[in-house]
C-alpha cells in the first residue's frame, strides 16, 4: 500500500478541489513558477479595484464641488 502524506489527506477532506490540481502542478513545473502565478492573480484583482476607483473619480470629484 503506497503511504499518504498528511497534506494530501488534508487536502481531501476539505474537498478543495482547486488545491488538488495544484500539487501535481506544483511536482511538474516547480515552486517558482506557481508562485509567480499567484501573485500574477493577486495583482490582477488589486488592479481591478484601482480602475474601479479611476472611474469612478470623476463622480465623487462632482459631488464635492
């Protein structure tokens, strides 16, 4: 019987499957690669809120003059 790391069983019982597809992504094109990946994500929605805030500058500009 092949032995199961406690991060897999983790993984399992929280039924994350979005976690599950990144171990064997992790294996096959290393850590540096997944990092950057993610971090790509997280300032992709730090960019989303920035536009939202440049659009809408010019109604809050007209609501206090």
């Amino acid at each position: 019987m092949k032995p199961v790391s406690p991060f897999t069983i983790s993984i399992k019982e929280k039924g994350d499957k979005t976690v599950d597809q990144f171990v064997p992504i992790i294996s096959q094109v290393g850590f540096p690669i997944v990092v950057s990946l993610y971090l790509l994500y997280r300032i992709e929605t730090k960019l989303d809120m920035v536009v939202q805030s440049i659009q809408n500058l010019p109604e809050r500009m007209r609501e206090r003059t």
